[in-house]
C-alpha cells in the first residue's frame, strides 16, 4: 500500500504548481446521511455509504468499475490518518468478512477496491487525511502519473454514544491546562474571545453567517438538516445557543453524522471524454503549524491563515479579485472568519468578517460565502464543500446555483493549524 | 384553570411546572427517551405547565410541540432554565433530563430534577401524594 511522503505543498516559496490545469474533478456521488450508525445495520456502514457513493460518483462521471486504476481514501476521515474504529472498537464482530473494522467504521482502499471489483488498479493509497488533503493528495497523485482515473472515497462516521469523550480521572502534562475545562478544541472559543475584544466585535454577530449556512445546506437533498431537521434556523436560534465555552456556542459546532461521498479525480486529456464538464485543480497548497504555547492564540490562527492563503495565491497564480466563490471551512463556525479575512475576498480585511456577514451573503446576492451551506448547513459530512464548488463551476448545483459567474472557487479547511487549500476553475489556464 | 391541579392530600391548588428535556428523555429526541408523547400529553390534560428546556434551537423545538399538538407554556435553550423560573409563576418548578448538564443547571436554578430513567415512572403524577 502506498504512503506517500513529500506530495504535499507545504514549503515557502511553494511556487506554481507543476500540473496546474492538468488534473480534473469530474465526478461526485454522495451517501444519504444519517446521525449515527447503530452499531447493527451493515447498510449503513461507513463501507455500505462508501460504495453508494462510488457507484454515484462513477456513474456521474460516465466511467465504469474497469476504468478506474487508482484508489486513495482517507479510512476514517480525520487528520493524521485518523480512524473512529479505535474508539469504540474492540466490539462483538460480526461474521466474515465484517470481522474487521474495515467497512465498518472505516474505509481502506484496499476494501474498497476488493468489494467494488476494481480490476485495474494499479494504486491504493490509505493515508489520506481530512478532506481537502485527501483531494490535494489525489490531484497530485493523477498529476505525477501514479494512476490515470482516480476515485477518492471520503468516510465520516459517527457512532453511538458521546462524541469526543476523553476518559480518566487525571490530566497528567500538558493536558493538564486544557483537559479539565473539555475536550481540547473548545479552545477555539478563546481564540475567538480574543478575536471580539481585539476588533470590538461580540459573538451575536455571527448569526447571519450561520443563519446563511442553514439556508443554504437545506437545499442540498442528502444534508442531515433536509433529512431530518428541515425547520428553518434563526437568529433567536443562534444566539440563544448555550455556550459550550467561552466565545463557542453549542451552534458554532458542526453535528457529527453518518455520511459517505465519492469523487472522481483523472487527467485533463481524460476528462474531455467524460460526462461532465471538467472542473480543473489550478493547486493545492498545505500547511500544518504548531502553537508556541499550550493554547493556540488569536495571533497565531491569523499568521497560520495568511501563511495558507499567501501559498494558494502563489501555487495557482491567482489573486484575490480573480476568486468568484470562497468557502472556508466552518466546522467551528467561528474559524471560517481567519481563512475569509487571510484570502481578502471580496477586500474584507482583519476584523471586517463580522461586518461582511451582516450583508448580503444569500446565493443571489454580490458575496455568496460558502454557497454549499458547509457543516453548519448540511451537518460534519465536509463534502459540500468539495462537491458544491464543483457543480457551481460546472452550473449544475440547482436551487443553489448562485447568481454571479462562478469560474474559480476556493475552498480551504480544516482549521488553521492545519489546512490544505484547493482552487478550481472551469479553465486549465 | 391551566396548569393548576389539586393536591389529593391537603385539597389545595398547586401549579406545578415541568420542564423536559428533548434528546435522551423524549421519544420525539435524538437519541429517543423513554419519555413518551402520551405521558407528556397527559400532564398537560391534568394542568401540569409543560414546556422544554433543549440544547436544540428554539425553532426545533416550537416545531415539535407543534407536531404533538400540546401548546408548551415556554420553551427554553438550556442555560435559560433560570429565565423559565422567572418567567412563569409556578408552586413548583421541575426538570428532567439525561445528561449532567440537566442536572446542573437544575441545581442552579433550583428546580427539582429527574433523570430521564426515573421520569418514565411519571413521578409528577404523584407529587402532593406522599405521606
């Protein structure tokens, strides 16, 4: 199994990259979207939505199983190769072949390969991490010729129980300054904290943004709030949100959910003859950074972002006016402002995230940020990110088609510690 | 009149709030309780002031008692169980839920409390009739 090392595009000065133009997205499928899965019903495994998704995918492209010749996933979703599995493992297995988490909890390539009949596959590759570095991984895989037809599975599970539980009756090093207060990343909240009392903001101000998202993922058919919480979301909703810490409210965090996607990553020269039209990658460009103390501050979360935005306007050659659609991740809404404010879209500057949401963000509208409704909209499946700048760029994406041109999206995640930006256009040039 | 019932011991007329949980108490909750709508519904039928208190939005949860057909006497974000104290008039106030923040905000607000586990006995039906 392959593990690649040095694909990614993380050193200064990055450079234009070198098959810029010449890879392209060109087909997508999704699994529908449940909360959890239930520990029982092998239909709704992470393995049952991943091959869903695929066959989706794959038919949206117009290839069959016998084009495909390369596989790279990420087997659970999360960064640094991350699997759910661990967490809630060991259980009671099932028979064979279920006696693995593999197709369960999480997704290998090689399981994925194996059951969908893949017979020309020449590349497997497991160690994809978050999404977007997943899909940077695969542009830069079919643009370095490991393998021609590319499908790239992306598994986000959710099981039962509590999510994030970290067990034990003592934090011992430095765990023992973040642990007792919650589960590590609620720290988001005082970054964010910092981030009002520097620029004279307060929390209530992002209701609009995340109103927005809400409006926006209800329209996608397989979003957990379509399939299950359809209401709308308002802003008494937000901000009478408990606070999960302070600066994070209950409604800043996506909702863990069941979900699978698929996409279809090939060559330039490939995809003329397939279904849709081509969604080319311009570059992808990474970045993972550690704080200097134990606690990530605001200072850092906006160096880290200007780092990344520095390397995308670089590797694709683009500037800030030449982006028609942006979408930063949003897993904690309260993040998406560094990455909004580092890429300058639409000229909005330190401190300006919070006046931009109060304007007119809807589809139809001058500035529709993260058009695809992110998790806040459609719940932790990740993929609207990926899946709505594609049929934006190929003007397929329905009642979310948005009103201005869309032919170069940005979309960039997951947090600033640690991120992959991707640019998309509908041209190679 | 609503939300009053009479104590079957002393006679007298007590207002007696209750305040549910959603996920992990009701059946209508993700994950569902044990807490069923028909227990919920018959509460309310005896003059029990029933409402909720949910870290689901306050949308979310209009929309549900709507569904059940019950208009709620309040509904409430969580930490907002003090805001129901001081809102409605009640004799007593009480809360049921599953998870630790349930609990504490309870005490915080001086409401009795339930687990979710124990609420499915339907304990209200009997308070003002012990001893």
């Amino acid at each position: 199994m392959a593990m690649e090392t040095k694909w990614e595009r993380n050193s200064d000065p990055v450079g234009i990259w070198e098959h810029r133009g010449k890879v392209a997205l060109v087909g997508r499928g999704h699994s529908t979207t449940d909360r959890r899965w239930d520990g029982v019903n092998l239909d709704q495994t992470l393995g049952a939505y991943s091959m869903v998704a695929a066959r989706n995918a794959m038919e949206d492209a117009g290839i069959s199983p016998d084009d495909v010749d390369g596989v790279i996933t990420s087997p659970g979703g999360q960064p640094r190769h991350g699997r759910f599995g661990a967490g809630w493992a060991p259980r009671p297995y099932f028979d064979p072949p279920y006696d693995t988490e593999d197709g369960l909890t999480y997704v290998t390539a090689e399981w994925f390969a194996r059951q969908l009949g893949l017979k020309n596959v020449k590349y497997l590759n497991s160690h994809g991490e978050t999404l977007w570095n997943l899909i940077g991984l695969a542009a830069q895989a079919v643009g370095d010729g490991r393998c021609e037809v590319c499908l790239v599975p992306y598994p986000n599970g959710n099981l039962e129980g509590r999510y994030h539980q970290t067990e034990g009756l003592e934090a011992g090093g430095p765990a023992q300054w973040s642990l007792p207060w919650g589960w590590g990343l609620s720290g988001q909240g005082f970054i964010f904290d910092q981030y009002c009392r520097k620029y004279g903001t307060n929390h209530d101000r992002m209701a609009p943004f995340v109103v927005q998202e809400r409006k926006n993922g209800l329209l996608w058919p397989h979003s957990y709030y379509a399939l299950h919480e359809p209401e709308p979301f308002t802003e008494e909703d937000y901000v009478n949100g408990r606070s999960i810490a302070r600066g994070l409210s209950i409604f800043d965090c996506d909702r863990p959910v069941q979900a699978a996607a698929c996409y279809v990553v090939t060559t330039a020269e490939r995809a003329r003859d397939m279904k849709q039209k081509p969604v080319y990658f311009l570059d992808h460009t990474e970045g993972a950074f550690t704080p200097r103390s134990l606690v990530q501050t605001l200072d850092e979360s906006e160096e880290w972002s200007d780092i990344l935005a520095q390397r995308a306007y670089a590797g694709s050659g683009l500037r800030p006016d030449d982006i028609d659609l942006f979408s930063p991740y949003d897993g904690f809404a309260i993040n998406a402002q560094y990455f909004l404010e580092a890429f300058g879209w639409r000229g909005v500057k330190r401190g300006e995230a919070h006046d931009f949401y109060a304007g007119d963000i809807s589809l139809q509208g001058p500035n529709p940020l993260n058009a695809g409704g992110g998790n806040m909209g459609t719940g932790r499946m990740r993929t609207a990110f990926i899946t709505d700048s594609m049929e934006q760029l190929q003007g397929r994406a329905g009642p979310r088609q948005v009103g201005i041109k869309a032919e170069v999206a940005v979309t960039i995640g997951v947090l600033p510690g640690n991120a992959c930006s991707l640019v998309f256009s509908t041209s190679p040039d | 009149m609503l939300g009053e019932h009479q104590d079957s011991s002393t006679g007298a007329v007590v207002k007696i709030l209750l305040s549910f949980d959603i996920d992990g108490t009701l059946e209508l909750g993700d994950p569902p309780g044990g807490v069923t709508i028909e227990m919920v519904r018959r509460a309310h039928e005896r003059g029990y002031l029933v409402g909720s208190c949910s870290d689901k939005p306050l949308s979310s949860q209009r929309a549900i008692w709507k569904e059940i057909d019950i208009e709620p006497v309040f509904v409430a974000s969580k930490h907002q169980l003090g805001d129901v104290r001081a809102r409605v008039e009640a004799d007593a106030y009480y809360h049921m839920g599953d998870r630790d923040t349930d609990f504490q905000v309870a005490q915080e607000h001086d409401f009795g409390f339930w687990w979710a586990h124990e609420a499915i006995a339907e304990p209200w039906l009997s308070l003002g009739t012990e001893g």
